[in-house]
C-alpha cells in the first residue's frame, strides 16, 4: 500500500494509519504541518515517508516500531522530535537532523540498532533521557550549547568514543554506558557535573580520556 496525500492538507490526526501492515510508502505533502500521535505506529513495513516541506514536528509515538524504516531526512521546518517518535525502529540506517530542531524527547531513537552514527542539530540545548539508548551509534559528537545530557541518552553496547563540548554542566548517570567505550574527549576546561554519580561513563574495562592542556589536575580531581 502506498499512500499520498493531496496538497493542502495541514494536519493528520492521531493514530490514523497505525497499525496498517500493508503500509510500505508515503509521501507528505508541501503544505503538512502536523501529525497526530501514533499516526504511523506500528506500521512493520513501511519502508519510505517523503516528510514534505512544513512539518514543524514529529509527535509522540508517531514511528514508533515501524521496522522497517531504513531513511528519516526532515525538513528544516521540523523545530521538535517528540518522546518515542522513532523508538524500535531498528532498521533506520540514515537520519538527518536539521539544525532547526531545538528540542528532542527522550527514547526518540531507542533502539534503532542500524544507525551507526548521526550528527546532532547546532540549536540543541539538551539531551534528553535515553534518546539514543540501545542505538547503534558507534561515535558520537555532542554540539556546543549542550548543557545536558540526561541519563542513559547514550547507553549501548556499540559506542567507542564521544566528544563532548565545553558547554556540558551536567551528565546523567549511565549517559555513555557502554562495553565498547575507548575515548571520550573532553573540551571544557572546567569538567561537567557527574550527576552525583561516577557511572556516567561506567564501562568494564575503562576508558582514555582526553582533555584540554592544562585541565589535567582538575579533571583527575
């Protein structure tokens, strides 16, 4: 089943092609500025959605297990991905976020356990929890103007190294959780708080850490 929908519409309501399984394709039209909750949830095969050219964001649950989904190219009108929007989608392989995005929730990408790496959008203030837990992500660079990470945004078993902006205040427990993670370079003189907790970066067998010259004591402290 593939579906387009006219030009002129503005808005789908909530959860209405969820669930359809002979869904594989969709194209949103130029004019299309919302989608309802659940719209495409549970839709195992769909494979392809043309996001359009006015979408301004991706609701709660939208994609949600749609495994089958291997590309996401938003527009850059989309200014907020909302909680589980693209949760369990496991064959996502390509994800462009615009910098127009501002705002993602948390589990947004959980479990997409194809995407390997991604680049986070510039007007980004934080990072939700577990927005990209049990991801496939192998490196990650956090933008500067991040002043959070929440906790388990990172967790996978995939990660080998991160980046972290001299922004970063604060880290959430479990934030880069992982049995993979070798690096993690530091560019703060100053080093984030670790939410109380020293297991932010909790990994079996440790990891290199790299920071800026002349940051080493206070870093060791």
């Amino acid at each position: 089943l593939v579906i387009s929908l006219e030009e002129g519409t503005k808005a789908v309501a909530d959860a209405a092609f969820a669930g359809i399984e002979s869904l594989t394709s969709v194209t949103l039209p130029s004019t299309l500025v919302s989608l309802g909750y659940y719209v495409f949830n549970y839709c195992i095969n769909l494979r392809h959605v043309d996001f359009g050219e006015s979408l301004e964001a991706v609701m709660y649950e939208a994609f949600n297990m749609c495994t089958s989904l291997d590309t996401v190219v938003l527009p850059e009108t989309v200014s907020r991905i909302e909680r589980n929007a693209f949760a369990n989608c496991n064959s996502l392989s390509y994800l462009i976020l615009p910098n127009s995005i501002t705002f993602i929730g948390d589990h947004a990408f959980k479990g997409c356990s194809s995407l390997a790496s991604v680049t986070l959008p510039n007007n980004l203030t934080e990072i939700e929890d577990a927005v990209f837990e049990y991801s496939g992500l192998r490196s990650i660079t956090i933008p500067l103007g991040v002043t959070r990470i929440g906790d388990g945004a990172f967790y996978n078993e995939s990660l080998i190294s991160a980046t972290l902006s001299e922004t970063i205040m604060e880290i959430g427990r479990y934030s880069f959780g992982s049995p993979s993670l070798d690096t993690v370079i530091c560019l703060g003189t100053t080093p984030a708080s670790l939410d109380n907790s020293p297991s932010s970066f909790e990994v079996p067998n440790g990891e290199h850490l790299i920071v800026p010259c002349g940051s080493i004591e206070v870093y060791s402290n």
